[in-house]
C-alpha cells in the first residue's frame, strides 16, 4: 500500500509569499484561484468630467478655497492647472489645488438646499 506523506516539500511552501496562505494541499497542475485585482490608482474620471466640459464649452463656476467665485468656461487644463476662459475679462490659469469645487453655472447654486 502506498500511503501519501502529509509533510510537504519545501519545494512547494518556498514558492510562496510569507502572507500568502494558498492551498497547500494542491497537487501540481492544479491552476491557483485567481485573485481580486487591485483597483487602479487612476480612474480618469477627472479628465473624462473636463474633456467633456470643455468641447460643450459648459459654463461653468469654481470657488475657491478663500470662498472667491469664478465663472467661465474650461478651455485648457492638466494636472495641476485649469485655464478658465471668461467673456468680457481676462482668462485665468488656476491651480487645481486652490479650487474648493466647481459645478456647471445654473445647475446648482452649490450650497445645499432644503425644503422646510
């Protein structure tokens, strides 16, 4: 009779990682379940949500952190910078890092409202 040694080879643990349990008790050819991936870091939904606003040419409102309000439409951005195209005034390169938020001009008023 032959009977299976329960005692794995080092073989078969030094292949995988200190916090990676696995399934020790896989025979080989034996596929692993693959794991969830990792979200990414980058989704591009900022660069969706300005392309979008700036082909409209979307009027649009940012306020500032000190509570300054800008209206005008996006006409330029990249990853730190928005250039904000204004009628009757001059344009202006903004940093992203000094705008609070923005919304689109007539949409929202941008405080909340309530019903009472």
């Amino acid at each position: 009779m032959n009977k299976r040694s329960l005692r794995h080879s080092y073989q078969d643990v030094g292949n995988r990682s200190l916090y990676d349990p696995g399934n020790i008790s896989r025979t080989p050819g034996q596929s692993v379940q693959q794991r969830k991936r990792v979200p990414p870091e980058q989704t591009h939904a900022e660069n969706y949500y300005y392309r979008k606003q700036m082909e409209a040419h979307t009027p649009m409102v940012l306020v500032l952190n000190d509570g300054e309000t800008i209206k005008g439409s996006i006409e330029w951005y990249d990853r730190n910078c928005l250039k904000v195209h204004r009628v009757g005034e001059p344009n202006l390169l903004i940093f992203k890092k000094s705008i609070k938020y923005l919304y689109k001009e007539g949409e929202n008023d941008g405080s909340e409202e309530t019903d009472g």
